[in-house]
C-alpha cells in the first residue's frame, strides 16, 4: 500500500511540479529499494494481507472463499496495479531518459492545416507582404529576391507575440480535464514541444483512420507539386473575416482587444473644414444677363401718337411731353394744359386702356417732382431682370453696409439698392405665383454675397418646407431651418429673449446700438435677420403668441441688429394685423386680386393693377410715394449652387438649437407662483389644492395647474384620492431642481 501511495505522490508532484532533477529521481529509487527489501513477497503474487488463511477442501461446510480459485478482488485490480505501480517498479532511469529521446517516426506523417481562431483556413499575413511589391520574377531570380529582402521585425510582429503570449496565460486558467495523469504529462510535453518548432504541429495521433492515411498520401504529391510551379500570381492578403470560425470566449476576448488597439492606434482620417477664412461667393455661379433689345422708336411714337389723339377726343388739353422705356413697362409723362384738372384725365384710365389695345394701365398722377402724370402701359416683350446684372452695378458693389440687398430695376432703369439698417423691417404680400418668394432669395443671396457669416446669421421659418431648403447647412444660419408652426413660435420667442439680453449688454457697455457695442466689444454681436416665408400658417396655430413676439421685434428690435422680414400669399386683416402693419414701416406688394387687399398692404390702391412676375410696389420707410419696380429674378439652380459652395467653406456655428428652444419654453411656461408655493407645500408637509388656493387666494384653475407642475417636477406625489399629496423633496433638494430648470 505505501508503494502505491508514493506513486501517487510522485505522479501528482510531477504533475503540479514538473519534471524531477535526476538527484531526486536517484534518492526516490534508492528509498523506493530499501522499502521493497523490509516488505518482501513471494514472486508472481501482488502484495496483499500478511496473514493467509488455508481452509480444508472437504466437507459439507461451504465456506464463501475458494483458496484455488483466484480471489475475484485481486483480480479487479491486477490491470490497474500494472499500469501504475509494477512498471514503475521494474523501469529503471536509463529507460526514462531513453524514452524522452525518441520522438514520432512515422512514414505515414503528411502535414495538415489546422484552423486558426483567427484567420481560419486563411494564410496567415507575412512581413515581406507588407513591403513594396517589386515587378515579377521568375525562377531563380525570384529565390534570390526574396533571400535578399530580409524584412526586420516591426512593431505589429512584437505587440503579436506579446499578444500570443498573454493567450497561453490565460489558457493556462482554462486547461482541458483529461481523466489519466500520465497522459496530461504526456500532452503537456507534447505541447512544449509544438511551442518551440515554428512551422504548424503535425497530428500526431496513431489512431488515424485509414481513408484519411490514404487521402494524405495523396495530398502530399499535389502539393509538392504545386509548390514547384512558378506562378505570378498576385498574393492576396487574408480579409480578416472571421465569421466563418467559432472561437473560444478567450479567443474571442484577445481577438476583441487587438481589433481595438488597431483602431485606436490608426483613427479614421476626418475630412477637413476650413473655418479660417471667408471667401464670397463669385458672380460666374450667377447666370449672365441677356443683352437687352434695341429700343423700337417707331413703336413707341405710335403709341404716343395714339394717346394724345384719345385725349384730345375726350376733349382733354394735354401733350405727351415723355417717354421712358423700362423692362417691363414703357411710361409716357402727360402734361395738362393750365386750368385742366388731374381727374379729367385719372377718369379716362379705361378709354385709353381700350384706345391703346393694353393689357392693364395704371396712372400716377402726379409723377412725384415733376408737372406730369404717368400713364404706364405693360410692354408686349417683357425683359426679366438677371440677379447677377445687379450684383455688377457699382451701386451694389461700393455699398458699405453688410445688409445690402438688390431689389430690382425700377421704371428708368436705375438699381434699387436697400440697406436693412433703413429698412428696418419689411412685410412683402401678393398673390401665388406674383413673385413672392423670389424676393426673398433675392435678398438672401443679396446678403450671402455681401456679408461675412460672422458679421450676419439668417434665421429663417419656412412651414412651407421646400422654400428655403436650399440654405440648409450653410454658414450664415443661427439655428436650423424651422420648418414646424409650433417650433417658429417657440423660435420666435427665443429671439425676443435674444434682444432683451443685447439691450442689457449695451446698458452694461454704455452704448446705444449695435455699431457702438461692436466697436468697444472684444466679442462682437452679428447681426440677426429673421425670414418667415408664410405668415398665414403661423396665424393659425398661435396667433396671440405670433402677434405679439412679431410686434415686440418691430417695435424695438432694429438698433440691438435684429431684422425681420415677413412674407404671405394672404393679404387679409386676420393675417396682417393692424399692429403688425403699424411696427413694420417698409411693404413690397405684389400683385393682387382686388384693391382691398392692395389698400390692407400698402394702404393704397394700385397693386391689382400690377402684371405679375416680379412686378412690384415699393414703399419705403418714410416715403409718402409708391416706386414701381421689376423684381430681380433667380434661379433654383443659383441658389443651390451658391449654398453648395459656402457649405465648403464652414460649417455653421448655431446660435441655439431646438432643445434650447424647447428649455426656453417650458421654463417660459412656469407660473411665477411656483417656487413661494413649493416651499409652502415643503414647510406644511403636505400639499392640496384647496391649501394653495387659501393661503395664495388664486382661482382653483391656477391652484391645479401649479399642483400639476409640482407633481411633474417631482415634488409632491401624484393624487391619492381625496387625501392630501405628500412631499417628496426637501428645502436643498428644491433649491438643486429649480437651479437646474434655470
């Protein structure tokens, strides 16, 4: 029994220890013969009980234990007694070391590919990859090129191996059970062994089947012979795929880890954005003017003929002492004869309408600065006016102001130039389809090829949608376009909150306006121009809140640098209020379908006689005369290619987003009572409604919803039926809610 216990032993600490030196494998051979010699046995007998008893053959008596017989326990364990203690015994140390000396002869040996966790059956990525691939050599000129190139170890190849090695440290917490200890050592050795060679360990398993020995030996051959071809071929570096292997937890962990330590170390090049200078967009993305028609005297001396001869039928003493020609309309200046009254020939509007076969006619009587009326006739072959024409005017180009704005041509053909700062604010009303929204990218090219994005942010409202949906992303926004009524209104309040802060920045800084802050100020204030392209849409969702965040801003709003410009279709009371009027001094209308209409944009009639297209009516700040224009005209095809080419000069810088509009809301929306009854509720320990209502003396209304308001900020529990509400916070916890709300 000892015996068998200090095999054990042995085999465990070889086990947990490893192999034993040979001076304490020769003091165990020598203990081990000293033990075999005080315990002797007969041969040919396994060790067993001191004490045999023989019992007599003969009989009645059956005794359970047959002395002839060999015992059925000694017989259970004879194998495992030679397989563990008698080779032991009898296997002296020159055995051992001899044994440890041979290795696997076998004729039958063919390499095999085993599957990487990694790269699968895959070859795995060599060095000499990773050079410059040189031209194709053949032969012996490519053994030679290859045994030249001597690729050094890189970087990758060591954070490799050191990866390698971390597996098999943590392959060591998860080693594989095997029944027999004999054959872990066996394994283990068999794996030291396969560690050291480079090249791939070959099965060395005896119990190979047959039809895989024969499908080897025929492998073998194919591929020799493939490996003595020469071929050029490209190689092909391996995909990286792995999702045709299945890989062990550890594996996969390691796998994982260089995958990141490979993205971190070789970030994705980002595109750059140059935000260092601002160059305006050139005039060659415009479209180029046509050259205007030669002017056709014969016909307009026809024409001038033919009304002084309406006139004198009418028996009118009057001469046609002008003509002016403009692009869309020719303008012929009658002068009275002295004792003749201007309605004599205002009456006759529609008897020259019909002597001069036009379309429309409008009189302005008298031409402001002149003796004259003017009667102005649409011309057959109108001339539409190029944006770009305007642009190269020297009124445009050696205009100061970044708020220059080119609005058309008008009856003499002279550039209308407009500087919001003298604007200030600009409502612009027609009919679908007379022009309207033209205008408006007239004006926001205007500024686009004026302004630096620095100096000017457009914050435009389009619930249209597709209207101003070519300026998205472009440098000179403050926020997103707005394409939502309800998100307007909010954004329209944020921009009155926006002036109330500028008017507070300039009393701090001792300054009246804008220009003055900007001058002291080392963080200068843009300009702000606001665009709401339909009016009418906003006036049906919130129109108190429209209204009134629209008549603060064009009230007070011009010297702080905020402008607004206003556009709708619908040119009714309930859409242009008389309090929107009244704040907004400078209108352009376009045509119209009646004079009400006419009479509610500009105060006056005149615009349902206008042509459309373009044609428009100006009344400026502070002018008592209306000045007919031809509205610049500008493609889809312009405008986006303008925005494209700001897009990659800058991002935009955004003023505020929607979540601070929607922040700016709800705090907007809190009643002033919310904070003195939150810390009444704190120091009763309860809160009802009736309780607020009595100590506050409000309504129930205004009780309820600053009960609904706690109950949503958190502060006292939700309704219990009729029993009062507990309180959930404390003084410092409601102090921390209301900070974070601010």
């Amino acid at each position: 029994m000892s015996s068998k216990w200090s095999n054990i032993l042995e085999k465990l600490n070889r086990y947990f220890f490893g192999e034993q030196s040979d001076d304490d494998r020769e003091e165990q051979v020598q203990y081990r013969k000293k033990k075999q010699q005080r315990h002797t046995v007969s041969a040919g007998r396994a060790p067993g009980a001191k004490v045999v008893h023989r019992y007599p053959k003969g009989g009645n008596f059956r005794f359970p234990i047959d002395v002839e017989e060999p015992p059925a326990r000694r017989q259970s364990h004879k194998p495992r007694e030679t397989v563990s203690a008698k080779p032991r015994n009898n296997t002296s140390e020159p055995d051992q070391k001899d044994k440890k000396k041979e290795y696997f002869t076998n004729t039958n040996f063919a390499l095999t590919h085993i599957p990487s966790p990694v790269h699968g059956y895959q070859k795995q990525p060599k060095m000499r990859d990773a050079l410059p691939k040189q031209e194709t050599v053949t032969g012996e000129a490519e053994i030679t090129a290859t045994e030249q190139a001597s690729p050094q170890p890189s970087e990758n190849d060591d954070s490799r191996i050191d990866d390698d090695k971390k597996e098999k440290e943590t392959a060591k917490h998860f080693p594989s059970v095997e029944h027999d200890l004999n054959l872990r050592g066996v394994s283990e050795r068999s794996k030291q062994r396969s560690d050291k060679s480079p090249t791939p360990s070959p099965s060395i398993s005896n119990d190979v089947s047959e039809p895989s020995k024969e499908r080897r030996k025929q492998e073998v051959p194919n591929r020799s012979a493939k490996q003595t071809k020469t071929t050029n071929r490209k190689t092909t570096k391996p995909s990286g795929d792995v999702s045709n292997v299945i890989m062990t937890p550890v594996d996969r962990y390691h796998y994982e880890k260089r995958k990141g330590e490979k993205k971190e170390s070789n970030p994705p090049a980002k595109p750059a954005v140059t935000n260092q200078g601002y160059d305006s967009p050139p005039l060659t993305l415009l479209t180029p003017p046509k050259q205007a028609s030669g002017v056709d005297e014969m016909k307009l001396q026809g024409q001038r003929e033919q009304l002084e001869a309406t006139l004198h039928q009418f028996q009118v003493k009057a001469a046609v002492t002008n003509v002016t020609e403009g692009p869309s309309i020719v303008r012929f200046e009658v002068q009275p004869a002295p004792g003749v009254k201007v309605s004599k020939v205002t009456n006759l509007s529609d008897d020259l309408k019909l002597a001069m076969a036009a379309t429309d006619l409008r009189m302005e009587a008298p031409i402001p600065g002149k003796n004259a009326i003017g009667i102005e006739v649409p011309k057959e072959n109108r001339e539409p006016v190029a944006l770009r024409e305007l642009f190269e005017k020297e009124a445009f180009r050696s205009h100061k102001s970044p708020l220059a704005v080119a609005l058309g041509l008008d009856i003499t053909g002279r550039p209308i130039i407009m500087d919001l700062n003298s604007m200030p604010h600009g409502l612009i009303a027609g009919a679908t389809g007379s022009g309207k929204s033209v205008c408006i990218n007239s004006i926001l090219i205007s500024l686009l090829y004026k302004a630096d994005p620095e100096e000017v942010k457009l914050l435009l409202i389009d619930p249209k949608v597709v209207e101003l949906a070519f300026y998205k992303d472009i440098p000179h926004l403050a926020a997103p376009v707005v394409t939502d009524p309800k998100e307007a209104t909010m954004t329209l309040k944020w921009s009155v909150a926006e002036m109330e802060r500028r008017y507070q920045l300039f009393a701090e800084a001792g300054v009246r306006d804008i220009k003055g802050y900007n001058q002291k100020a080392d963080e200068k204030l843009s300009y702000l121009v606001i665009v709401i392209d339909e009016l009418a849409d906003l006036m049906m969702v919130a129109p108190q809140d429209v209204e009134t965040s629209i008549s603060r801003i064009a009230q007070k709003a011009r010297a702080c640098g905020i402008h607004l410009l206003v556009a709708t279709q619908r040119p009714s009371v309930d859409v242009i209020t008389g309090l929107i009027k009244a704040n907004i001094p400078t209108r352009i209308a376009f045509a119209v379908s009646s004079a009400v209409d006419s009479r509610t944009i500009l105060d006056t009639g005149g615009a349902e006689r206008l042509i459309g297209k373009g044609d428009m009516l100006l009344s400026e700040n502070g002018a008592s005369k209306l000045v007919r224009l031809q509205g610049t005209f500008v493609s889809d095809q312009e405008i986006d290619e303008v925005a494209a080419y700001l897009r990659q000069q800058r991002t935009p810088a955004y003023l505020f987003t929607k979540n601070d509009v929607v922040k700016h809301e709800s705090r907007s929306d809190d009643d002033d009572l919310l904070e003195d009854a939150s810390h009444f509720v704190i120091q009763q320990g309860s809160a009802s409604t009736s309780l607020i209502q009595r100590q506050f003396h409000i309504g129930y209304n205004r009780a309820a919803r600053l009960m609904d308001m706690m109950e949503t900020k958190g502060i006292v529990s939700a309704a219990a039926g009729t029993k009062p509400r507990d309180v959930l916070v404390d003084d410092e916890q409601l102090a921390d809610l209301l900070k974070n709300d601010h």
